[in-house]
C-alpha cells in the first residue's frame, strides 16, 4: 500500500511541476492583439476638436501628415514604443498596452498623466486606424475635448 501511496504522491508532484512549466509560457496573441502586433508606419494624424456636448469646435480639424519614419510597434508581449524621427538615434515613447474589447485598448505610458483609451477604427492586414480623446478648454475657458485619429499602414 505504502508503493501505490508514494507512487501516487509522485505522480501528483511531477504533474503539477509539469503544469507550472506550461503556465510559465504566455499564449500566444489572438484576436485585435495578434491584428495589431507589428510596426505601423505613422502616415497622418488628425486632430478634431469638439465642444462639451460632441459638437465641432471652432475649425473642427486640423491633418498633420508624418514625416517619414515615424512609426508605432506593438510587440505580441504587450509593450508598444512610437518612434518621431527617422533614426533610432532618438528615444521614442514607450509602455505597455492591454486589450479592452473587440475595438478597443489601453496604452500606458509611464510619463503621461494616466492610461489612454483607443478606438480602433479600421484594423486590416496592411491598415490600423485608432483615435483617442483628451479633455481641454479651449482659450482655457470653454471646456471641450479633442480626438487624435492616427492613420497608418503595415511595415517600413
């Protein structure tokens, strides 16, 4: 009986240590987070401006098109870095990002205020368009928000 017991015991410690090993590798990305991983090439950014209710604000839209080289990499490990320069020789931006939804995720950079909120828009093999919101006052009294829309293609 005392074989069956520690053979038993064994088994249960081999086990367990085989299972802590399968736990130790993250599982792959699926779903938006395997759509998303990858470098992005930055083509334009536009800023549209909106009042406190959803209404355009004053212009209501300005498009910066992107120097070339500038460009977001989301890893398959949950990091992101946005490059603004044609060489690596200058540090871009950095941090994590977690899957919110079906259409949705959150960067974290550890030098802004707090997490941003983004909204795919458009996500294909070869496009990814997502916006985020900021608060504001315009001429710092009229209270009003404004959408960054990034608009950007697979690879160089």
């Amino acid at each position: 009986m005392k074989v069956h017991q520690t053979t038993l015991l064994l088994l249960l410690f081999v086990s367990a240590c085989s299972r802590d090993h399968e736990n130790s590798m993250p599982p792959p990305p699926t779903g938006l987070q395997a759509m998303m991983t990858g470098k992005w090439t930055i083509n334009n950014v536009t800023t549209l401006y909106f009042d406190s209710t959803g209404e355009p604000f004053g212009v209501g839209k300005n498009l910066y098109v992107t120097p070339p080289g500038y460009y977001f990499q989301f890893n398959s490990n949950s990091t992101w870095m946005e490059v603004l320069a044609d060489t690596l020789s200058i540090n871009g931006m950095e941090g994590t990002y977690s899957i919110a939804g079906d259409s949705s995720f959150i960067l974290v950079n550890p030098a802004a205020p707090g997490p941003e909120t983004c909204i795919v828009d458009t996500l294909t093999s070869s496009m990814f368009v997502f916006h985020h919101e900021r608060s504001t006052h315009y001429n710092g009294v009229t209270p009003g928000f404004l959408r960054y829309r990034f608009h950007m293609t697979r690879g160089n």
